[in-house]
C-alpha cells in the first residue's frame, strides 16, 4: 500500500490532497458502480467534446478492474449524479480525471478483493481477477459482478492502493466508443434529443453586438402560430414545428428594429486599436543578465492575430423543461456544474432546482455557444407551460454571436551582438483575457442574460492564472536567452465577445516567438533546427524538434522554386505536451501547405490513435487559421456570419500530415494532446512562406493579399 | 396541411407537412431519422446531404414539393451494423471521426462518388467531398476510408 499522500493546505480541514480530481469529489461510489449484469458504470465529470476522451478514461478502468473494455459503460456528466469536474478544458482531462479513475478504480478493485476474499475463504494474495472474474488458486471463484454492492463504495477515497505499473489497455489503440453510432447515423446529439410535447424554440439575436430594440411588430410571427416570447431585447419563438418556428423567426426579425451604436474598431487596423485601449500590465516573467554585453543592434517585429470564430460544423443546441418550479437541461457544454451557477444567478433559482446534463454536441473547440444556449432554451421553455423546448441556433448566430476568439497584438525585440547572438528579449502582448466561461464571476456570462428586461452587464474576460495562463500562455520563450521580459497587457476594452478558443493565448504566442527566432537564425546564416536545438537544453524538446526534422528529411531538403520549408516549436503552456512541426509548402496563387510532419511528446500515452487523431486535427484546424481565417466586421456589424463569409479549409486544401509520437522518459505524467500543435503549425507555415517568397508574413491570416502588401 | 408522399429508404412514407417545408426537418422530426444533420440551413456545409436519385444534395435546401416522388435514401439507408455499407465498415476501421457531426453528409457524399466512380482517385475523393465541412481536421482520414471502401475493405 503506497500512496501521494500529502497534506493540503494548513486550515481546519486537514484531509489529506488526493490526486487529480479525486481531491475535490472524494465518495468512491461517484466514480463507479459494478452491476450485476456484469458491467461497470464510470461517471466521470468530464464530458466527451470529439475529443475522445470517453474511450481514454474508458481505458484506463479497464486495466485497473481487470476488465474487458467492452463492460465499461461511460455515462455522460450530469450534475444530478456526477463528480464535479468544474471544465473538461485545457487538455487536462487525461491527468485530471484519468489520475481519478486510475486511484478509485485501483482501490474499488482491492475493496472487491477483501470481499471476495471473506465470501471464498481465501487471501487476497490467493485472488486474481480475469475480465471481472474473481478466481482463487483452486478454483473457487466469485465476480464483482455477484458482489455488486454500492455500499462497499460508498467511502471516502484513501488514494493508499497504488495503481498498476504495467497495462494492457493503456498504451494502445483503442477503438472510439461513439463511433459506431454516428457512423451509422443512430441518434447521439443534443440535436437528436426529442421528449413528448417537445416544441421548437429559436431566439432573434440582434442585428449587431450593441444593438438595442426599439420597436416589435410580432403580428406576423403570431400569424403562423408561433409564440412570441420577449423579455427586454431578448427574443424567441416557440412552435410546433421547427418549420414553422424558422419562418416564424423571420418574420419576427423583419418585425423587429433596433439602434446600431457604431462601437466596433477597425478590423484592418486591429493590432493599433488594441495597443491604444486602456490595459491592465502584469510582468510575466523577467530575468537581467548578470555582466551585460552592449548589443550590437535591437531587432523589433509587430505580430498580430485576428478574432476568430469556433466555426462548429453543427450550430449550438439545447432542451429545456420545467416541471414543478425544476429546471432541467441538457445541453453539450463543457463545464456543466459552471453552467448551472450561471444559470441559477440569472434566472434567480437554487441552483439545487436545476440539473443540467451532457449530451454531445458537434466539435468543440473552446468556449463556444454551448452555455449560451442551454440559457436561451430555459427562458423560452419557462413561457412553455411545462413543455420541454428545443433550440438550435442559426449558422449566422453561430458565426457572430458565439465567443470568438480574441485577437491579438505581440511586439518582440530582441538585443543581438555583432554575431548575432541574442542578448536580451522582451516579449509584450495585448489582447482581451481569453476566458468568459461561466460559473466563475459574481454575475453570469450567458449571451441572453445581457439582453434582458432587467440585464446583467457583460463581464470583461479574464486570464486563467499563470502558469498555464491566458492571453500570455507561451509568451515566455523556452529557449536560454541571457535576459528576458515578459509583459502581458490584458486589454479593458470589449467591444466583440470574447472567451477560450483551442489553446488560448498559446497560438500567437508561438507563431510570433518561432516567426522571430527564425529570422535571428536567418540573419547568422544559421539552420533554423540548429539554432533551436542550440537554445534548448530540454532533452524533450530536443527529441520532437529532431524527430520532426527527421521524418521531414529536414537536412537533404531541396530548394525548388516557390516551395519552402519551415519548422515550428513549442511545449503547450511551458509545462505540457511537446511539439514540432515541420511545413512544406508550395505558394503560386495562393499558399498550399503541401505536408505537415507533427512529433508529439504527450508523456505517457493512453491511446495512441487517440493522440495521432487529434494532434493532426489540431494541426489541420490551426493550418486553417493560418491561412484563411479572420472574423471580418464594419464599423456596428460582424459580417462574416455565413461559410461565404468565414471560409475554413476544404478537403482539396488540406494537406498531408504525419503524426510521430516520441518517446517519452518513463517517468513522464500524461498531458493532453489537443492543444499542442497549434502554435507550432502556425509558426511552421509562416516560416515555409518566408523560405519559399522571402516574405515575412507578421499578421495572421497568411493570405495572397497579406503576402503582397508585406514589402 | 397536404399529405406527401416520400420514398425515403426505399419505403414510401407519407408526411403531412407544408409542402415548401425542407426536407430535412421532415426527415428528422416526422420519420425519426436523424443521420442527416443541420449545419447551415443554405447548403453550404453538407452535414443535412442525402441522396436524391442517386445525387447528393442538401435536404435542408430541398422543399418537400421537390422531394416528392423521386428516390432519397439516408445514411441509415446506405447499411446498418448488421449488414454495413462498406464505407460505414470503412470510417470505423480508419477511425476516422472526431466530433463525428459532419461524417453523415460525407459518407452520403462518398457513396455517391463510388456509385459513379467505383475506383476513385484520392484526388477524385477529396474533390467529391469539397462540398462537404469538417472542422475537427478528419479530413484525410475521411479520404482514407473512401479510398479503403472503394478497394473492398483492404487498404
């Protein structure tokens, strides 16, 4: 019996601190529950977003019960019987969650033991469990399945039963568990769930993020049978039929007008407005040198990033129902329990009255419309009479009115000696705080609550602490430099909605540092893979950088007119996964990302598919923002509320992309994988467009036009 | 309201419904068949492709009216988990999804393309499936398991 056993905190509750999530939700009996059909029920609080978590957590189970995979059944969250998880984000899910279920599983699997032991006369030593079957050196023999009991789980965690060292589950490809259904196109969405009585909701969102309503002829709405629910500048329709209810819509928006301050900046000038607004500055880190060499020169480079848009292939959805002064809601958000707080603090309800429920959604890639939905159909199911509702938001809203990405504004300059060689770095960066989740602020952050006949005053976003931080995620360079600053602007100004897109402040960070180090290696005539091999002493790092180059054939590359090639760095938050991309690309009317070489070192690995799986999604996803994408907007209005408008990239478009999973020391704790490649697919394009044109592209989107204005 | 009458998976199914309503909404609130899915409403994204006649065409752009009379199968009509399309059998041995909301409308798209062409070329796959979004990045995965399932299972 060995275990992390330390204790937290110094206050009056010296419980010893469990591991992972264990530590705030400690009853065995939430995690898992054995039934006598021969199968174990696991709640985990972290909710399946694409990402597949499900089938990892699923894995692990298995190896500590001893379990076939097959007689795990994963239940989606739901605050009515699940640990509280608070956020499936961040790429914690693995470590937070994963670690959880390896302890409690571990300890139920010993607790099982010591009754299978009583019930067959035998010691624990003299037991050994096949897929759930307990069998003693002679034969005799039980099940946890015959001991099922929930009460020999209903206890306190100890975290004292170590988990297994050896695993024949984790570390191996596991198949998807939700893919089946959708393959054959079996309900599984949010948008698939249907109750009796259900009507159809939708919600007229106003023309602009400022707009306010000025008149409302909802005749025309009412004429088909709709009913019009209005509370301040907050409007929606309920029907029948969803027909009827997006006809219904229309007709209530061609009733409706509103005024349209102009509060928007300038979108082709994004980096000056934001380095011109009120901040709030916060060093991040800072270190002098100790006998200061005088530079030969400073090198000075504007980076930027636009706002960018979540851009789901499926738009958010959510049903609601009220019964008896209850609400109930299922929903695909990622933080169910921070959900309910908003929910609660808005519609002036215990938050024991309501219970909100996990169902999948389409791909999640951060803080999108999830919450703000599950909102919008509890206000219209109040004026239901006891109905459940269903919305669906439109494609528009969800381009425009979900939390977009914020954009983002880094100055880097670097002091170099007459070599070349970096002195000192100084890093700033501007842009609004990445996260307006819910459940964390003294108001609610839910899009409908703004608009209300007693409204809510938006919250400004905020940064996650340091050190995985927000805006200023990755801002400090992993490589040795003499001296170094760090300055993070959070930018006070909020004139477009702004919340957690996929690894945050992490994407311009990297693409900017990487962009900037690749020039200082241009300058000295030196191999941009040498010169960062040269700055790194992390053996991990090494190990990506070059296995990336390797499998690339980095070092025998070939110049060929118009093609380039380029290499990008990074480990996720400074203390994650880590991760190089090599790029090769081809520009003639455009840039073509030919291949993309990913190396990952995600620690150890649960599913290998898994990670492969989403490291190049990650990668194909971030070679999209890359070269195509920026939510466009005038002076009042977001207008690139349509595919038309925010083109992502198509399958003819996307490039090859290979995954090389490194190994790791085996001693290394799980990471995410989801979040690490953006940044250095960024950085490894931006540096193949540099190799290729000789143009330093500094302002994301890379495009054609970009390219020609920069000299 | 009229009564329509659908061919929907080989089996006719009447439907009391407006007739300009989109066929989707028909598909997925009146004959419980949910593979097609709502993307964008306008044709744009391909989750809501179904075929018509052998075409894969948006069902959310496709007024009943038009619907009528002519021949639409749905994914759940292309092969269940006991008798699979091959490209269903494919998608699953490529594992090749993550969010998973698109893969309806591509696997519809795909099968169009293999009736048409039975042996595609990657690039005859990736240009059959431009018309349909992923945002999850599954896209050459998705274009491995087109090219598996055209080759009858092996790869």
């Amino acid at each position: 019996m060995t275990g992390p056993l330390r204790r937290a905190g110094g206050g009056p509750d010296e419980r010893p601190q469990l591991p992972g999530s264990l530590n705030a939700n400690r009853r065995l009996g939430q995690w898992l529950r054995f039934l006598p059909e021969g199968l174990v029920e696991v709640r985990s609080g972290k909710v399946e977003l694409g990402q597949g978590i499900a089938t990892a957590l699923a894995q692990i189970v298995a190896d500590e019960l001893d379990v076939a995979p097959a007689r795990v059944r994963m239940v989606p969250a739901s605050t009515a019987s699940s640990p509280d998880e608070a956020v499936t984000s961040g790429s914690l899910s693995v470590q937070q969650s994963g670690t959880a279920l390896r302890y409690a599983c571990a300890e139920a699997r010993a607790l099982y033991l010591e009754a299978a032991a009583a019930r067959l006369g035998k010691p624990v030593e003299r037991l050994q469990v096949i897929d759930g079957e307990i069998v003693a050196v002679g034969g005799a023999h039980t099940s946890y399945w015959a001991l099922a009991d929930e009460r020999l789980l209903d206890r306190e965690a100890t975290a004292r039963v170590a988990p297994k060292s050896t695993h024949r589950f984790v570390g191996s490809n596991a198949l998807r568990l939700d893919l089946p259904d959708k393959a054959f196109g079996r309900p599984r969405f949010v948008h698939d769930l249907e109750f009796p009585g259900m009507l159809h909701g939708r919600v007229l969102r106003p023309p602009s993020p400022a707009a306010a309503l000025r008149a409302l002829d909802d005749a025309q709405a009412r004429a088909l049978g709709a009913v019009v629910v209005r509370d301040g500048s907050f409007l929606g329709v309920l029907a029948e039929r969803e027909e009827v209810a997006v006809k219904a819509l229309e007709r209530l928006r061609a009733g409706a007008s509103w005024s349209e301050p102009a509060t928007l900046p300038d979108a082709h000038a994004l980096a000056d407005w934001l380095q011109a607004q009120p901040v709030e500055s916060k060093v991040v880190a800072e270190h002098a040198a100790a006998g200061a060499a005088t530079p030969a020169r400073t090198l000075r480079a504007r980076f930027s990033r636009p706002y960018l848009a979540h851009a789901s292939i499926g738009p958010s959805c959510a049903l609601a129902h009220w019964r008896d002064g209850r609400l109930q809601v299922w929903c695909h958000s990622q933080g169910i329990y921070n959900l309910r707080a908003d929910l609660a603090l808005t519609l002036g309800l215990a938050a024991e009255r309501i219970d909100v429920s996990h169902v999948e959604g389409a791909g999640c890639y951060g803080h999108n419309g999830a919450d703000d939905v599950a909102l919008d159909a509890a206000l219209l199911a109040r004026a239901a009479g006891e109905r459940p509702v269903r919305v669906v938001w439109s494609r528009a809203d969800e381009l425009a009115w979900a939390p977009l990405g914020p954009a983002m504004a880094i100055a880097l300059e670097a002091d170099v000696d007459a070599g070349g060689e970096v002195l000192a770095w100084r890093h700033e960066l501007w842009s609004n705080g990445h996260s307006t989740r819910p459940g964390r602020a003294a108001t609610p952050t839910l899009l409908a609550a703004f608009h209300l006949e007693r409204p809510f005053e938006p919250v400004l976003a905020i940064d996650p602490p340091l050190p995985a931080g927000g805006a200023e995620r990755n801002a400090r360079p992993l490589y040795g430099f003499p001296a170094l600053r760090v300055v993070h602007h959070r930018v006070l100004s909020m004139p477009l909605r702004a919340s957690a897109l996929r690894s945050l402040g992490a994407f311009a960070n990297v693409f900017a540092i990487e962009s900037f180090v690749d020039d200082l290696a241009r300058a000295r005539d030196e191999d941009p893979v040498a010169w960062r091999l040269r700055h790194l002493t992390d053996a991990r790092a090494h190990a990506v950088i070059e296995a990336a180059a390797r499998r690339a054939g980095w070092a025998a590359r070939r110049r060929r007119e118009h093609c380039g090639h380029g290499i990008g760095f990074a480990r996720y938050k400074n203390l994650g996964a880590y991760c190089a991309v090599v790029a090769e690309i081809e520009a003639a009317r455009e840039i073509r990302v030919q291949r993309l070489v990913v190396a990952i070192d995600v620690g150890q690995v649960v599913n290998p598919d898994g990670v492969a799986n989403q490291a190049e999604g990650g990668a194909i996803q971030a070679a999209s923002w890359t070269l195509k994408e920026a939510v466009r907007f005038d002076r009042t209005r977001i207008t690139s509320a349509s595919w038309e408008d925010y083109p992502i990239l198509g399958f003819s478009e996307v490039p090859a992309v290979e995954v090389e999973i490194v190994a790791c020391p085996e001693d290394a704790p799980w990471v995410g994988a989801g979040e690490a490649a953006q940044g250095p697919t960024a950085a490894a394009i931006a540096n193949a467009v540099r190799d290729a044109l000789g143009v330093r592209v500094r302002d994301l989107p890379i495009t054609p036009e970009r390219i020609a204005a920069t000299d | 309201m009229p009564t329509i009458r659908l061919d929907v998976n080989g089996t006719e199914r009447a439907v009391d419904a407006a007739e300009d309503t989109p066929l989707l909404y028909v598909l997925r609130n009146d004959l419980g068949l949910k593979a097609a899915r709502f993307g964008c409403g306008s044709g744009r994204c391909g989750a809501c492709f179904v075929l018509i006649d052998g075409r894969a065409v948006a069902s959310c752009d496709t007024p009943l009216w038009a619907a009528a009379g002519r021949r639409i199968v749905t994914l759940e009509g292309l092969g269940s988990p006991e008798a699979p399309h091959p490209l269903q059998r494919a998608v699953i041995d490529e594992q090749a999804a993550q969010c998973g909301y698109c893969l309806s409308g591509i696997l519809v798209s795909a099968a169009a393309l293999l009736a048409a062409n039975a042996a595609p070329t990657e690039a005859e796959v990736r240009a059959a499936l431009d018309r349909n979004l992923c945002r999850c990045g599954s896209h050459n995965r998705l274009v491995r398991a087109v090219v598996r399932a055209a080759h009858g299972g092996a790869e």
